[in-house]
C-alpha cells in the first residue's frame, strides 16, 4: 500500500508544480533571413527537400507534395 501513496504524491506533485512554478524561459525572435533563399510569400517553389521516414531528404516537386498531403490528411 504504501508504494501506491508514494506514486500517488509523486504525480500530484508533479501534476501541480506547473501551476505554481512560473515559466523562465524568454520567448525567441523570428528570424527575418530564409533558410532557402526562397522569398517570395505569393509564388510556391517548383521543388522542396522532403525528409522521408527512412531518414533520407529527397528533393520533390512542391505541387504533388502538397497534393499528397492534403489527400492524405496529414
């Protein structure tokens, strides 16, 4: 009995602390640079670098990617 109380209080514990510990961490600014280079917000880019499951990046037409992904409802 006395291992479930200790459970118990450890995650009561654990559930309040949040409420009150306040947050420090201080929020981080947008970067105003672009990673590709690509800058406009009206046209898409013809091709993106996708990273697939099996860990490798492969380059992809934008159009289909977005199609695919909207289909698949991810």
């Amino acid at each position: 009995m006395r291992p479930i109380r200790l459970t118990a209080a450890a995650l009561a514990v654990a559930l309040l602390l949040p409420v009150f510990v306040p947050a420090t961490a201080s929020p981080v600014e947008a970067s105003t640079g672009s990673c590709t280079g690509w800058t406009s917000r009206v046209e898409p880019p013809e091709t993106i670098r996708v990273l697939r499951r099996s860990g490798q990046v492969v380059e992809v037409g934008f159009r289909a990617y977005v199609a695919r992904v909207m289909v698949s409802g991810e």
